[in-house]
C-alpha cells in the first residue's frame, strides 16, 4: 500500500475528485492547508502598507491505494490538477506499513 | 411639529453612526483579535457620553455662558421643562440635549480610532468620561454655545471643529503618549474589510441626520445640507479611488470607504452653507487630502494613529474648515460668506478657529489623558496581553467562533 499525498489550488479539488472516483478510488481524506513553494506568496495593500503574504492557501489530499494503482493515480492527479502555472502543487508518495478499517477489523488490501 | 419630527429621526439617524457605523468601519480595520475590544471602544465612547452628558456634559457646552469660555445651569438637566423650546423657537429643549448628546458620543469614539490594539479597557472609560466634560464641551460652548469663537464668526455648521478637528487632534496626542504598538511596521491585516465597508455605509446614512439635523429644522437649507453631503462623499471617494490607482494600481475598496468618510468629514462644517459645486470641490480636495494624511504624514512622522483618526478626521477636517470659509454662500444661507463672495476675513477667522482648537485640545487632552492612565494604573496593557489579543484578555470573548 502507498499513500499519496497531493498538494493542489483550492479550485482544483471537485476536477481530482471527479478523476479520481472514475477510477474506482472510494475515498479520500482533504484538509486546508497553507505553503508556499516556487510560487512565493503575493502582496495584499491596506491604506498604502503593502503587505506580503508568505503562506498561500492550498488542499491537501490523502489517498491510500494498493500498490499497482500508484502510477494510474499520479497520473490522473496531474492530469486534473495541472493548469500550467507555477503553483500547481506536488504530489508525494510513501509506504503504509498497515491499515485497518475500524468497524469490521479488515486489514491492509482489504481495508483501503 | 415637522422641525421636531424631523430632529428626533436625524437623533436617531445621528446615533446609529457610533455603536453601528463607527464600530464597525474601526472594527473591520482591526485584527481579528482585537476586532471586539476595538468595537467595544466606540459603543463604549457612546454609553459613556450618554451618561456624562445629560449629568453635566450638556450644561457645560450650552447652558447660560459664562465669559465666554463655559456654560452652566445646573446639573441632571434639572430646570428644563418639557414644554421649553431651544432658541430657534421650533424644537424642545430636551430635543436639543439628545440631538448634542448623540455628537458628543461619535466625538470621544472617533479618537479611540488612534489608539486600538494596545490601550486598556479601564483606561478608556475614564478618558471617555473625563474628556466630555474637560475637552468636548468646552469647544462644543466656544464654537455652538455662545462662547468666544461663536461671538468671533467661526462659521462650523455640524461639527468640522468641534468634531472632527477635536477627534482627530485628541486621537493624534493620546498615539504620541502611548506609543506604538509592538508589531508596528510588521504585516497587520484588517480582520474585515467588509465589515469596514459596511460600517462606512452606515456612517454615511446616519450623516444625513448629523448634517441636514443640525439646521434643526425641516427646511431648505437642511435639504442642502443634506445633498451637498451625499455629493462630498461621493466625490471624495472617487478622488481617492483615483490617486490611490495611480499610485498603488490597486482600486482597493478600504481606499474607496476610507475616500468616503474624508468627504463626510470635509463637508460637515460647510454643509449648510455652500452649494452643490462648492461640494463636489470640497469633496474631491478632501480625498485626495485624506490620502496623502494616511500615506504621506502618518509614514513620515512615524507615530501610530492606527485607523487613521488624525490621518482622515484631523486633516479632512481641517480642510472643511477653511472651506467653509471659502466656499460658504448667502444665497444658501445668510448666516455665512466667504471668501468668494466677498469676505475676506472668513477665512482667517476659519483659521483662528482650527487654531484655537488644535492647541486647547491638544493641551488638555495630554492632562486628561494622564489622569486617566493614572486613576487606572498605566494606560497600556502588558506585552503579553498585546501579543495575545485584547478579545481574549480584556472582554474573554472572541469575535468569531468558526467551528
């Protein structure tokens, strides 16, 4: 099991839900989150002072798949999430050691 | 009957522009964490004036002149009758203590502007309370109560002088003794510009009642007043709309609202006597005047009015009053002529007044000031308590609770 971990614009979350429940993928965890990256920040002004604001807003997406749909899942990420500007996000992917679905005690393949 | 109708609703329209507009157009300017302390201000400015004035307030500022410097009757209002008229002979007396009451309170709630984010609440109140009474109603009696400045022709026909000067120099001393805040210079975001654009809309609303009121009578000259206002706003707003873009490249709606207030204060002590393109000059210098206080003085000088009370009320205000006495038209009203009809001399007494109240003010605003810091314990919060927010650790509320 892998879990990946995107980090995409805010307007883009209903176009990777979408693109990822057409591949079967039935659930996800998403969460507000604020950073930065290449993009930097941008400036806000009130009555002349000019302030720069370090940490945009972002969504974070966390989804867990079995090993062999790692590559169809970052492939579907990038495809709905990308516009082409700078700031579009990254995707991370690690290994999950377990995992367990609470209400009947599956394990692992069977719980994600 | 129509003259007394008529102020009871601009008392009401009046009155609504200090615990609504003021609060919110200050509250939205704050950060959030000072967003309750800092509306707290203006309500309590009103609530206090309520008191004070009626107890002593209204008698010191318009009650039997005494050398032109005070007036006094009595206390607790008592002697005046319900069927006493006030000296235009068309409203009640008590009427009149209301209508006055209502601009005392904005007065005092306008100064807090300069002073938010770091002042203790206790402080507050006594300075409030103190400053009616040593500070409002004197100038309130020298300019509209028969004192020296009324005898010496100071035209102000809704409060440029008495108001906005006086806020604005009072919020401008008590910055300077108290300091900056700790994160001055740092990125201080507004909690909400919305709620600050809201308050504005509300404040100009309720200025129909303290500028077309203060004829205190429903009649042509307060229909003026009332239009020539609505028309200074407007154009202030665009004027600093304007040189804002030109200089920021950004149409910021705080620019547009903060553009409204200048071209309210502007108008005000003019506004029942010059006509409507006196106004949209008034207006229009007004914004970009207003401008160049905020972005200009208060960056250059370095002290931390932080709303602005001096940057838009002290400079806005100090233009109106020259207007006044440039503009001022006796085909409008008799009462007063300026400059451009013929008198010259309006202007310097225009001037003679601006002065007068910038040193008393200033003077005794810093005693008034210093008493109330020490019949409190120092004026200022702890450190702590600043970085922490005064929501929390002057009124233990927050101003939102978003889950």
């Amino acid at each position: 099991m892998k879990k990946i971990e995107s980090i995409i614009k805010p307007f883009k979350l209903e176009d990777v839900k979408d693109a990822l429940a057409e591949l079967d993928i039935t659930g996800m965890t998403v969460s507000e989150v604020k950073g930065y990256g290449r993009q930097q920040g941008h400036s806000e002004l009130y009555r002349g002072a000019e302030y720069v604001v370090d940490f945009l807003p972002k969504i974070k997406i966390e989804v867990v798949v079995v090993d062999e749909l790692v590559d169809k899942v970052i492939d579907v990420i990038v495809k709905s999430a990308r516009t082409g500007k700078i700031g579009d996000g990254k995707i991370f992917v690690s290994n999950v050691e377990k995992s367990v679905r609470i209400r009947t005690g599956e394990l692992d393949n069977e719980a994600v | 009957m129509g003259n007394t109708a008529w102020v009871l609703t601009a008392t009401a329209l009046v009155m609504l522009m200090t615990p609504a507009g003021l609060a919110l157009f200050y509250g939205g300017m704050s950060r959030s964490k000072n967003l309750l302390n800092t509306i707290a201000m203006s309500v309590m400015g009103y609530v206090v004036a309520a008191v004070v004035w009626v107890v002593a307030g209204y008698t010191l500022a318009f009650g039997t002149d005494i050398g032109g410097i005070i007036g006094f009757d009595s206390l607790f209002l008592s002697g005046i009758k319900v069927t006493d008229l006030w000296a235009t002979g068309s409203i009640p007396v008590l009427l009149f203590v209301a209508f006055q009451m209502t601009f005392a309170g904005i007065t005092v709630s306008l100064a807090s502007g300069a002073i938010i984010e770091r002042l203790k609440f206790s402080t507050w109140l006594v300075f409030a309370a103190i400053w009616i009474l040593a500070v409002y109603a004197p100038v309130a009696h020298w300019v509209w109560g028969g004192g020296f400045l009324s005898k010496l022709g100071v035209l102000d026909f809704a409060g440029g002088t008495v108001v906005h000067i006086n806020a604005g120099i009072a919020g401008l001393v008590v910055a300077l003794m108290l300091g900056r805040r700790a994160d001055y210079g740092k990125a201080m975001f507004p909690s909400s510009v919305t709620l600050t654009v809201l308050g504005a809309s509300m404040l100009w609303f309720g200025w129909f009642g303290f500028n077309a009121g203060s004829e205190l009578a429903a009649d042509g000259i307060a229909a003026s007043a009332f239009l020539v206002t609505n028309t200074a706003a407007a154009i202030a707003a665009l004027a600093w709309m304007t040189i804002e873009y030109i200089t920021y490249k950004k149409f910021t709606l705080l620019g547009i609202a903060s553009g409204i207030v200048a071209g309210l204060v502007a108008i005000t002590p003019a506004a029942g006597f010059v006509d409507t393109s006196a106004s949209l000059i008034i207006g229009a210098v007004a914004g970009i005047v207003a401008f160049y206080g905020v972005n200009g003085l208060k960056k250059a000088l370095k002290y931390d009015d932080s709303l602005d009370a001096f940057g838009i009320h002290g400079v806005a205000g100090i233009w109106g009053a020259i207007a006044t006495g440039i503009f001022a038209n006796p085909e409008v009203n008799e009462l007063g002529t300026g400059l451009l009809y013929g008198n010259a001399d309006q202007v310097m007494i225009q001037i003679e007044g601006i002065i007068v109240t910038i040193v008393y003010t200033a003077i005794a605003t810093a005693i008034v000031f210093k008493i109330a810091s020490i019949l409190t314990g120092g004026a200022r919060v702890s450190a702590d308590a600043e970085s922490q927010g005064l929501d929390e650790v002057e009124h233990g509320e927050k101003a939102f609770n978003l889950r």
